[in-house]
C-alpha cells in the first residue's frame, strides 16, 4: 500500500485550500462593497444626500474596479500557467 504522504503533496495542498479561502474571502468582500455602494448610492440621491451619494458611488466604483482587476489577473494567470 502506497503512504498518503508519498502520493499527494500535503504542504501544497494546504497552500492550495489556503489560498482558495482567502481569494474567495477576498472576492464576496469586493463584490459586496460594489452592490452595497451602488445601492447605497441610489439610497442617499433619492434622499437628496449628495455627499454621502457620492462617497457610495466612490466605494461602487472602487469595488467594480477591483472585481475587474481580480478577473483579468485571473485570466493572466490561467493563460500563463507553468507547462
């Protein structure tokens, strides 16, 4: 029988499970703050609060930008992964 140690890399696969937690932490997070700042934004400008209208559309904007930079390093790094 073949040991569990020699067949799968266990340092690996905790960075693995590790980053994966963290990247999925990081992701809801960002996304979150883009649908709160955009609702929170539609919120405060039919209230007549353009101050804090436009310190939600900053955080919207903020989020949309981040999610789309995690999706194009994302796809950096799938199209340029090790052979």
């Amino acid at each position: 029988m073949i040991p569990f140690a020699s067949v799968v890399d266990v340092n690996q696969l905790l960075e693995a499970i590790i980053a994966s937690i963290v990247a999925a932490i990081t992701v809801t997070t960002v996304v979150c703050l883009a649908i709160w700042g955009a609702v929170k934004y539609t919120d405060f400008n039919q209230a007549g609060r353009g101050a804090a209208a436009a310190g939600a559309l900053t955080v919207s904007i903020f989020g949309l930008t981040v999610t789309f930079g995690i999706l194009a390093f994302t796809i950096y790094l799938m199209v340029n992964a090790p052979k």
